[in-house]
C-alpha cells in the first residue's frame, strides 16, 4: 500500500462527512441533460421509422380499402392530403399514439379517442417538441383513418382487424410505451391487483463498512460481534455463526458506541434523502442488544447532513450520551439518555473530528480528535469551555487519528505520522504569561509505534495497549508503560487496520479498510469471518442448482457466495471491474461482463479463464444464456445485442450474430422458454422482440409477441411488471427486478434504497407490494436462488449484499382456488396462476 494510498485513508473520514452540494447539484443536472438528449435522439428516430412504414404499407391498405368500397379509398386520399402528408403511407393499428405523452406515468386503453392535436402540442415538453410533434401527427392520421375504415366498411370486414389488437400504453418522461394485452386475459379491467401471499425475513448481511468508519466494531458479553454496514447494525454471533439485526435506521448507519453495561448500544445515522430528493433528519437510536428493542431516539431534527460520533458517558453509569454531528461547524452536543432531552450544545470545529469520549471518572470532560486537533472541553452548567492540545516542540500532525485513556487517568492519542502521543497536564507558565496564566495540556511523550497512520488504539484489562496500523497493516502490542511485547500483520488482500475488539485478552476481531472482519491471535494468525466488496456493486446471478451465488463490481473482485453456510467460497482479481455475469445452464461455468467490452467465461471449480471475448469497446450491461445453454447473448452500451454459439458444456463460444435496432444502450433482455427469442430493453425505454433462430431478426410487428412464454423475466419494461412502476417515475427509478422461478412474484430494486416484491404478474399501475429497507444506497441487482427459498439484493455505494429468507409460501389447494377465480383462461401465460 503506497503513501497515496494511506493519505486518502486518512482522509477518508474527512471526505465522508463533508457533502460537494454544488458539484453534486451540478452533476444532477449534467445527467439530466444528457437523459433528455438521449430520450430526444431516440423519439426523433421511432418517428422517422413509423413514418418510413407508413409510406411503404399505404398503398396496400388502399387497395384492400378499393376492394371493399371504392368511396373509402377516395376518402383515406382526402384524409392524407388535409394532414399534408404523403398519399403513400400506412395506417398502422400496432403502433397508433393515441394518448398524449405526459410526465407522469399513466396508463390508457386504444380505444380511448384522441385529443385535440393542439392541446396536445401545448402539453409537450419544450425541449422535445421536434420531435414529439411527429409522433401526434402520425397518430392522428391513424386514428382519423381507423374512424373511416369503420364507417364505410361492411360489417367484419375491417372494422375487426384494429379492435382485435388491444393494448395498454404507459408514459416515461414523455415517451409512449405500447404493451400488448395477451390472449389469455379475458378482461383486463376485471384483474386485481394485490400483493403476494410470500413476504421477506432479513436472514443474512454479507459485509462490513470498516473503509471509512471507525471505532465500529464491539464484542458483547453473549459472545456477538456487533458491527454494521449500510442501514443494518449485525450482532453476529462468532461460535454460533449466527446473525440477527437491528433495523430500525432508515438510512446508512455512520457510528456506534457501546454503553458501560455492556447491553445498550447507540447507533447514529446519516441524513439521506426521500425518492423527491428532500433531506431526510438524522437521529441516533439507544437500543437494547439483548432484545433488539428501541429504548431511545435522540435529537429527531436537530442534527444536520448525519451524526458522526457518539459516546456514552463512564462515571455515572452512562447516563448522558455526547454526539457530533456532521455539519460545518461539526456541532457536539450532550443528552439525557433516559429523557431524551438536550443537556447543552456547542460548535466544535470546521475541520474533520474522527473521535469523542468521555473522561472515565469525570462526566463532565470531554476529549474530540481530528484533523489537526486535540480537544479538550469541560461542561459546566450547560456551558463549554475548551482548552486545545500544545505540540510544542513536537511535529504536529495532520490527523489525530484516535485516542484513549490509561490507567493513570493519561490521554494516549494515535496520529497520522505513526506515533502514540501521551497528553497530560502541565503547570501554569506565570513566568511567560503573567498571573493570569492557567495550566495547559501538552504531550509528555512521543512514542513511535508505526509506519504510516495509527488508526486505532484499544486498551486491555490488564492495562496493555494495542495499536493498529495502516501503512505497515501491524498489530501491536503494548505493555503499561508503552513497551512494545508482541506483533504480527495482517495480510496484504484485508487491507489496513481500521479497528481492534478484544475478546477475551488473547482473542481478538480486527475489522479493515478493506471492509473484512479478522479473528484470530498473535500466536496463531488471523482469519476473516466477514468479508464484502468495496466498491460498488452491479453484477448478480444465481446457481441453476446450487446454493451458490456470484457478485462482481467496481472493485474489480469477482466472489463466489453460499447462501446455506454464509461464506466467501472464493473470490479473484480482475484487470477490469465486472459489471454483469450468468451461469451456464449446467452450473460449471459463468461469464462476466467487464466495462471494456471485454467477457470471460470461468470455470467454477478452478477459477480460471476458459474463454474470453471482445464484443465493442463500452461496457457490457447483460449477460444471459439461452434455456439449454445453447446460446449466450451479451447485451452492450454500444446498442447492440451479441449472440453466440455454445458447445463443450460452457467452454466454447463462436459468435453467431448481432441484434441491431436498438437506437441507446441496451439494460435488460431475456430468452423465450423455446430459446428462440429474446425481449430486450434499452436506454430510451424501448421494448424489442428478436428471432434469433431466423438470424437475429427484428421482430416489427410486436403484437405477435404478446402470447409468447418467456424463460426469465428480468426485462424492467413488459406488460406483465407494467404495475412496478410507481406514478411520475422518470424511467431510472427501478434498476433490476426478477421473477421468480415458481412465476409467482416479482422483485424489484429501485434507486431509493428499497426492495419490493409484487405479485406476477402484475400488469395495472399502482399495483400493490411488500417493501422492505436496508439498503443505504440505490438498490443495483436483486436474483431469487435456483429454489425461491431466498432472495439476493445488493446495494450500490453502500456496498452490502442482503439475504432475504422467503416465507409465507401458499399450499396448493389454496392456489387452486385462486386459479378458479382467475381472470385469465385455463392456457395461462407463465406466472400467472
């Protein structure tokens, strides 16, 4: 690990807590920019395709027209010419744009008339009225002509042939999305919407947040490790291997504190903000380890942007709880913990603080660290006095990384330049200062303990010290007097030491910067018990039979997971971070997509690379083999759709086609159960079939699609997840969702932290759903186990995969009732029950 390296850990307290408002406004902004440039692209060119098929097909339907009634082809020219549009163009019953585009998501039969065509172009957003205008004119001449066709044809002649295509229209920012209603719903406004009999019960975190939090990392008397990561506080029970969690935040948990009866803890949170984009308040929770009930909530709108440090108070059994928040000023203010009522407030400083405690036999001292300072305040009658730490002659550090107190009452502080700094009192300089002069605080001793920073310090009963490293990744341990007795390093793979737990004076839980939890001894090593990602993540897929699951993301690691033991099988480094990936069929080998273009297919037994390809130079976004394995389509940023051939169980591959017609990046897709098709979504909210037998052909006449069984449903845009999307989405909102393999329920992650499951299908808007929260990040990827026994979901920034246990799962006699009463006939599209 380099010295940039180490100086970016330094600071990676002092970058979490101070929030870029301008950059971040600026960014928003940029990528709204870019969205609506895409979105005009895209509709520029589906009015230019539906007017090229008007122009080619007219002249068939007016000849069909003439053979019916000779006046209706002297009419439809009449119509052409009023609308100034070429006499040579189709009517087309698929693709009529009878509803106007509105920002909201809304949902609208064909059958509807159509507005005004001028109210209509008021409604339009200025910067896509170019393009939106075409879309209303085509739309018109259609429905103008379908009023003519059922005028002055004879009965069943033509009047059948636009009525019998029904579809369902929704709106995402602007664009019309038309889905077809499938053979099998014999009235879709008689289906009912409710949400599924199965719920979700939180079984296990994969993770830790150590890379830029500190001091998080207790050992309880009931044998737990208590630690958290994202919204989530773990107690983890070490022999037991055993998990069970505190809920309650809603947002991502910054820092913890254990209370002197070793049973209540605090926990404090950061701000976040709600799916409008509107700061939510932080608090901090005192809760009860023991039976995970909340005893306390702390300042509910007074912190700002988060809470950064806590710490219970030691000389009075812990009755008064000091917490810093992370404002500007970083303000410290003290609370009853049992009334739940402010004691006294005060500014701390503009400069990152890493660190407050209390003085252990005196409630009313308190201590604060971080950039550049040591603090020292006392309280007296709600009111703060300071007093700084003097260097003096000594070399002042940028970071005061930690502290705590020896058994003689000393102030031990760990830095940035890899010393131990011991702080005491000094008398008063009257002969320098005068009368007035009072005592000061300065280092007594310097004791160099590490190469590069100290981030922890951690005390041991007997009144031993341990110190642990950055740069140099050592544990070290000290006697009473700062005697160095014994030392080791942890391996390179886990990162520095961001914080020690002593467990029993020889047992120890050493968490790391690179979000692993260590136990172990000097004697005989250490060994991860927890270990995650860390950075964020995109890439998830199941085993086909297996109780394995694979993740990749920016950090360039690509782990293999099992869901029954709850452990890191294996885990390699990429040259490249992965941003999707999907197992054969057979279970032998997956692929992974890399933001290069490039994929690797590997073998899940040695781990090695038995094939690898190019396909563009953007990032691939899918990965998906066909039912039987026999096909691979990777779906990429460049628009296109590679298929490829797959023979020797996964380890050959001869690229057989591209699927070209997408006009932005393609986000989802999914094979037909015949391996024949695939449904694909992209960038700009379009929905494409493909016939990959007949050569990668796109499949224009979408209406010939909607009866067809799909072997996966992972594609965010159909009509059977249609109800997924909530009114006023923006098209980004919902990152992932799958269905599961039982067809029963749909899951959904979205980019407001939350997890839903719906019923399947679940084809009307605001359809109904259990919503579940953990994550403190946008949601990326959610994936069912090959037995829908549980559920995988998995955060972005917050870099924590969650395990959902299924419960709740219906007997068959009561699904044969519900089928009774369905609406559907008795040749069901799959999922439906």
């Amino acid at each position: 690990m380099d010295s940039s390296t180490n100086s970016l850990d330094d600071a990676s307290a002092d970058g979490s807590t101070e929030f870029p408002d301008r950059a971040s406004m600026m960014e928003v902004r940029l990528q709204a920019q870019e969205d609506e440039i895409t979105l005009l692209k895209s509709s520029l060119a589906d009015a230019l395709r539906r007017i090229r098929l008007h122009d080619q097909l007219l002249p068939l339907l007016k000849q069909q027209l003439i053979a019916v009634n000779p006046a209706s082809a002297r009419v439809l020219n009449q119509v052409c010419c009023s609308d100034g549009c070429p006499s040579s163009r189709k009517l087309s019953s698929s693709s009529a744009y009878d509803v106007i585009p509105h920002p909201a998501t809304r949902v609208r039969r064909n059958s509807e008339k159509l507005v005004n065509p001028e109210k209509q172009r008021k409604r339009l957003d200025k910067k896509a009225a170019s393009s939106a205008n075409l879309l209303i004119r085509s739309s018109s001449l259609e429905n103008r002509a379908k009023e003519m066709v059922a005028s002055t044809g004879s009965p069943g002649s033509r009047r059948g042939t636009y009525n019998q295509e029904q579809s369902i229209k929704m709106f995402i920012r602007g664009r019309p999305i038309t889905m077809y209603i499938p053979s099998n719903i014999l009235n879709y406004e008689d289906l009912k919407m409710e949400p599924p009999s199965e719920r979700l019960e939180l079984d296990w975190v994969y993770g830790y947040r150590g890379r830029d939090c500190r001091a998080n990392l207790y050992f309880l008397p009931t044998g737990e490790a208590v630690y958290f990561i994202a919204c989530v506080v773990v107690l983890y029970h070490i022999k037991n291997r055993t998990q069970r969690h505190y809920t309650n935040h809603t947002d991502c948990v910054r820092c913890l504190t254990l209370h002197p009866d070793k049973v209540r803890v605090a926990s404090g949170q950061t701000a976040g903000v709600d799916k409008d984009g509107k700061p939510l308040q932080p608090c901090v929770y005192i809760w009860n380890s023991t039976t995970l009930d909340t005893l306390q909530q702390i300042g509910l709108g007074t912190f700002h942007r988060g809470v950064g440090s806590v710490a219970f108070s030691f000389a009075d059994s812990g009755a008064f709880l000091c917490v810093i928040d992370d404002s500007n000023e970083h303000m410290m203010s003290v609370w009853d913990c049992s009334k739940g009522t402010k004691h006294a407030e005060v500014k701390n400083t503009n400069e990152a603080v890493f660190a407050v405690e209390f003085n252990l036999s005196d409630s009313s001292n308190i201590i604060t660290c971080g950039k550049s300072h040591v603090y020292f305040w006392t309280l007296s009658a709600g009111q703060f006095t300071k007093k700084q730490g003097i260097f003096g002659k000594h070399k002042k550090p940028k970071f005061i990384q930690c502290f705590v107190f020896s058994l003689t009452g000393d102030v031990l502080t760990g830095d940035s330049e890899g010393n131990i700094l011991t702080w005491g009192k000094s008398a008063a300089d009257v002969k320098t200062l005068g009368k007035g002069a009072k005592e000061t605080l300065q280092i007594i001793r310097q004791t160099r303990a590490h190469e590069g920073s100290v981030f922890t310090l951690c005390t041991l009963q007997g009144g031993g010290l341990l110190s642990g490293g950055g740069k140099d990744r050592k544990i070290i341990r000290w006697s009473a007097d700062l005697a160095p007795e014994r030392e080791c390093e942890i391996p390179e793979n886990y990162g520095a030491v961001r914080t020690i737990a002593d467990v029993d004076g020889e047992e120890l839980l050493v968490g790391t910067t690179r979000n692993a939890i260590l136990r172990g001894t000097f004697s005989d090593g250490f060994v991860a018990i927890v270990q995650g990602h860390v950075d964020e993540m995109w890439g998830l897929a199941t085993h086909p039979s297996q109780n394995n699951f694979l993740t990749c993301g920016h950090d360039r690691q690509v782990c293999l997971w099992n869901t029954e033991e709850h452990k890191l099988d294996w885990c390699i480094t990429l040259e490249e971070y992965g941003l999707c990936a999907d197992f054969c069929p057979n279970g032998s080998v997956v692929s992974v997509g890399l933001n290069t273009g490039r994929w690797l297919a590997l073998d899940l037994l040695t781990r090695e690379v038995v094939f690898e390809s190019t396909d563009g130079n953007e990032q691939l976004s899918v990965m998906r083999y066909s039912p039987d394995g026999s096909f691979l389509a990777v779906g990429s940023h460049d628009n296109f759709i590679y298929i490829y051939n797959v023979t020797e169980s996964g380890r050959r591959y001869i690229r057989s086609g591209k699927c070209n017609g997408h006009s932005s990046f393609i986000t989802h897709l999914d094979w037909s159960k015949d391996g024949k098709y695939i449904m694909s979504n992209s960038g700009d909210y379009e929905i494409l079939y493909w016939d990959i037998a007949a050569g990668c052909k796109l499949l224009r006449n979408r209406f010939e699609s909607k009866d067809r069984k799909w072997a996966s449903y992972t594609c965010v845009l159909g009509f059977h997840v249609m109800g997924v999307w909530l009114e006023g989405s923006d098209g980004t909102d919902i990152n992932a969702l799958c269905r599961s393999h039982s067809e029963r329920m749909v899951a959904v992650a979205d980019d407001f932290c939350k997890v839903h499951l719906f019923q399947y299908p679940c084809p009307k808007p605001k359809a109904p759903s259990h919503k579940y929260r953990g994550h403190g990040s946008h949601v990326t990827n959610v994936c069912f186990t090959h037995n829908d026994s549980h559920l995988l979901s998995m955060g972005g920034k917050d870099t924590c995969i969650l395990q959902w246990r299924v419960t709740g799962v219906e007997s068959r006699e009561r699904l044969a009732s519900v089928s009774s009463t369905s609406p559907y006939t008795s040749s069901p599209e799959p999922g439906t029950s």
